[in-house]
C-alpha cells in the first residue's frame, strides 16, 4: 500500500508518519521494488514459530 501512495505523489515522509513506519523503511522498500519489481511483494515469513499446516506433495 505504502508504494501505491508514493505513486500517487506522496512523500516517503507521509506515508511512513501515516503507517507508523520510519520513512527509511519506506523509502527501503521503493528502492527494493525498484531493483526486484514484483518480486519483491511477495510474502516472506520473517521467523518465529513453524506453521500449523504444511503443504504436502501428493502420492499417488
């Protein structure tokens, strides 16, 4: 969302202020976009417990 808004002409101050971000994250996160384009909005899991299901291939 904080990329849209940027596109739309906001300032990585504002948006950073609005989602209680520091506006060097946001502006961490353009550059990022920049560099990966969509893959870099793919979700990653940043830690902490395992997941409760796990994909499991299919046997046949």
């Amino acid at each position: 969302m904080a990329l849209y808004e940027i596109s739309e002409g906001k300032s990585a101050t504002r948006v950073g202020k609005q989602t209680r971000r520091n506006p060097q994250t946001v502006m961490s996160w353009v550059h990022r976009y920049n560099r990966e384009g969509l893959e870099a909005l793919k979700y990653q899991r940043s830690g902490g417990r395992t997941p409760f299901f796990r994909k499991q291939s299919k046997k046949l």
